[in-house]
C-alpha cells in the first residue's frame, strides 16, 4: 500500500468558502463588518474585511492593509460610502498581525457613530460557540483545540475556530456579544485514518487562526489616539479560561 504523508503549512486567509449560519442576534452583529480595500495603478483592487470600533476606528489584520499603505491608498467601505483612512498603528503577519484605522467619523451614519464595540475581558474554553461577523452576513463556527494541528504551530499561534475564514473578520463571543479577536490567517487540520491496523496522521481541512482579544486591547492601548480618548470597553464572557 503507498505510504501517507503529512505536510502542515501556514497561509494567509483568503475568502470564506462556509455557509453561513445566522440568527437575527447575529445578523445586528454585521453592522460592525466593514470592508478594506487596497490597489495599485493597473491592478484590480484588494478586498479584505474590518471590524468597526467605534469613533471612527476600524481594526482589522495588518496583512489586510499591507506593507505600503501610502501607495495602495486604503479605503474603508462602510455604510455604502467608501472612505479614506489614516492608519494609525500597524503590525506585521509574523508579529502582531493587527493594523488600526481611522475614518473620518462626520461622514458615517449617526446609528454607527453611536455604536461602541466591547472587547471580551477573556478567552473562552474550547468548544464554545462564536460568531465571524462580515460586512453582510455571519457565520457560527466554535473554538476548537489547539491539538488538532502540528505541536511546533500550537505555541506560535494564537486561538483556533473550526474553519479558516476571511481575513480581518471579527470573532465574536455567541453569548455575549464582545470581540473575541480578529481573523488572521488559517493553519491546516489534521485527522487521523486506521492504515494496516495503525492510527495515522492525515490532511484535514483547515483551521482559522485568530488574533485573541487581550493582544487587540492590549496594541489598542499603546496607541495614542485611545490614550488621550479610550474607545476600549471590556466585558467578561462567561466561560472563561
């Protein structure tokens, strides 16, 4: 019988092929969805996702915006307008992967220049059920155990949900209704498969791997901007870690 072999691999999330899953709880959840787009002369635009904080500030994954924001001229699709935006913080892919926009706050809704997003206090326990909030829709999926991928990948990464999703999307706790963290990229699954009499290892789907929320409290916290004006609200989920 030919031998299985096992590869794990890290890539950037791409656009969510799931079904979503909604109820009219989770569907208020979408008016803090955002999109993000970047482009070059000649090239089509990149469309990325954002969560809206509050204020006029966005969050969403640094790989998102990208590494030359002053010549991709990043926009924040909102509310049907598509807005320029200040990037007051960025991270990395391999750091923090987190960037920090501003919009100017005049422009929006007065329904969403009242919203203020709460940031969960703590992580919750695997198996709970979250939300991945987009622009238009979400999708329920759950935290799922950092066992189901490489051991070298558990430390180095950050929480798990059950199915890679888009990048820069928001995690919110099911019950609650905080942010639990921001979707960065999705790391590969793996199963095990009865060979010969013996359990081995095979490729599985892929998992989405999230920025949590003490990391996104704690970049949001060393900007200037919540220093002087704090957006930052936090809210205990009920199961804690």
């Amino acid at each position: 019988m030919r031998p299985t072999f096992w590869f794990t691999f890290i890539v950037a999330a791409g656009l969510s092929l799931s079904a979503s899953a909604q109820t009219p709880a989770d569907d208020a959840l979408s008016i803090y969805g955002v999109n993000v787009t970047k482009g070059l002369p000649f090239h089509q635009p990149f469309i990325g996702y954002g969560i809206y904080l509050g204020r006029g500030k966005v969050i969403t994954a640094a790989h998102v915006v990208g590494d030359w924001p002053a010549f991709t001229n990043p926009h924040v699709l909102v509310a049907g307008l598509s807005l320029p935006v200040e990037v007051l913080k960025i991270g990395s892919l391999d750091t923090t992967d987190l960037a920090l926009l501003s919009v100017d706050e005049t422009q929006l809704p007065i329904n969403l220049r009242l919203r203020r997003n709460p940031i969960c206090e703590r992580p919750l326990q695997v198996g709970a059920n979250v939300i991945v909030v987009y622009p238009q829709r979400t999708v329920a999926t759950r935290i799922v155990s950092p066992l189901l991928i490489a051991p070298h990948y558990r430390s180095k990464f950050g929480p798990l949900i059950a199915e890679e999703q888009g990048s820069g999307s928001g995690v919110f706790d099911a019950e609650r209704k905080c942010l639990l963290g921001i979707i960065s990229r999705k790391v590969q699954k793996y199963s095990f498969r009865n060979q010969n009499g013996r359990a081995t290892k095979i490729d599985a789907d892929y998992a989405g791997i999230f920025v949590s929320a003490s990391t996104i409290a704690k970049f949001l916290r060393s900007n200037s901007a919540f220093r002087q004006a704090p957006i930052i609200q936090l809210r205990q989920t009920n199961n804690a870690d």
